[in-house]
C-alpha cells in the first residue's frame, strides 16, 4: 500500500512537473556579427543575439568552443571558415531553435 502512494505521489509530481511550461511560446534564434582587423587573422568576433522568446543559449564557435553568454565575444586566430551556431532555449528547454552563419577570417597576406 506504501508503495502504491509513493508511486502515485511520483507520478503526480511528474505530471504536474510537465504541464508549467505547457503555454511556452517557442523560441526562434538569430544573430548578427561584427569583427575587428577586417576578418583578418587574429579576429575579435563581437555576436549579437537577437532571439526572441529564449530563456537560455549556447553558442557553438566552430573551433570545439562554446559560451552560454547571451551575447559572447571570440578570438579567432586561424585562417579559415567557421560554422557558428546559435541554440536558443525555453525556460523548460523543452523547445528550441537554431541559427547558423559561417564566417571567414582571413589570412593578414593578400
């Protein structure tokens, strides 16, 4: 009989736990960049969130970096293209969208 009321108990929490973020809008992510040096090698890349309905983020730099800030700053030192990614998240991280951009940084010599 305990053990039947634990269970209960648990499932009503959980049920209850699932229905707080039932009316979350959902989240969309999109971002704008600005560099230093020209986009030349070592570059100071500044990101602007402009997401809406998120409660949280993570930003992929395309160099196995990552930030939670809402809106980073990263070094780029090599020469190359980078997938950045942007993933915007619900307070219950239940929802969320992604925005993609590739930037290159360029070498100093052209």
């Amino acid at each position: 009989m305990i053990l039947c009321r634990n269970i209960l108990f648990v499932f009503c929490l959980v049920m209850i736990a699932s229905g707080c973020y039932e009316n979350e809008p959902v989240p969309t992510a999109a971002f704008t960049f600005s560099g230093d040096n020209e986009f030349k090698a070592p570059c100071n890349v500044k990101f602007t969130n402009q997401s809406t309905n998120a409660f949280s983020y993570t930003w992929y730099f395309g160099d196995d970096s990552t930030s939670a800030d809402t809106n980073p700053a990263h070094r780029y030192v090599a020469v190359r293209k980078y997938l950045v990614e942007l993933r915007a998240y619900t307070q219950s991280r239940r929802e969320w969208a992604s925005w993609r951009e590739v930037i290159t940084i360029r070498d100093t010599v052209e």
